[in-house]
C-alpha cells in the first residue's frame, strides 16, 4: 500500500502524511486528532501536552510522555497513525 492510499484511509492528502512521517503536523493531521500541530509536533519529540491526555490510552500524563520517550519518534508517528485511524472510526 502506497502513501496516497494510506492517507486516503485516514481522510488526509499525501501531503499531510508525508509531513507526519518526516516528523511535522499540518493542521489537517492536528485537526482530525482535536490538538493543534504544536501539541503533534511536540509529542512526537517525547513531550507530552495536557491536550494530548484527553486522547483515548493516553489519559496519565507521566504515562504518555514515557511511552513516547521509549518509543523514539518514529514509533510515536506509528502510534499517530493508530490515533488517526480510531479518529476515522469515530
């Protein structure tokens, strides 16, 4: 599956998931997850926004930042793409 059909599952133009893969949120991504693409940005760097805490499995803070700290951020942009899926299925 290429990326233009991966992100046409998740309602995103390749754009915005080539953005994500190389770390960065456009305001679709940020919008479809309700945070802004700063929150995005920074919880893929490991730090973790009371925002990002209101997301489904991610509601104890010190949780979610070791999570995405122990994840690198290649594994929280994998971890985004579940959002976004769960997101779609909303």
């Amino acid at each position: 599956m290429n990326h233009a059909e991966i992100g046409t599952r998740f309602g995103l133009s390749l754009l915005d998931l080539e953005c994500l893969i190389k770390g960065k949120a456009t305001n679709s991504v940020a919008t479809r997850l309700k945070l802004t693409p700063q929150d995005v940005e920074d919880l893929i760097k490991g730090k973790v926004s009371q925002a990002v805490t209101t997301r489904p499995g991610l509601h104890a803070r010190s949780a979610a930042e070791e999570l995405a700290t122990s994840l690198q951020p290649e594994g929280v942009i994998g971890m985004i793409v579940a959002l976004l899926l769960s997101a779609n299925h909303s």
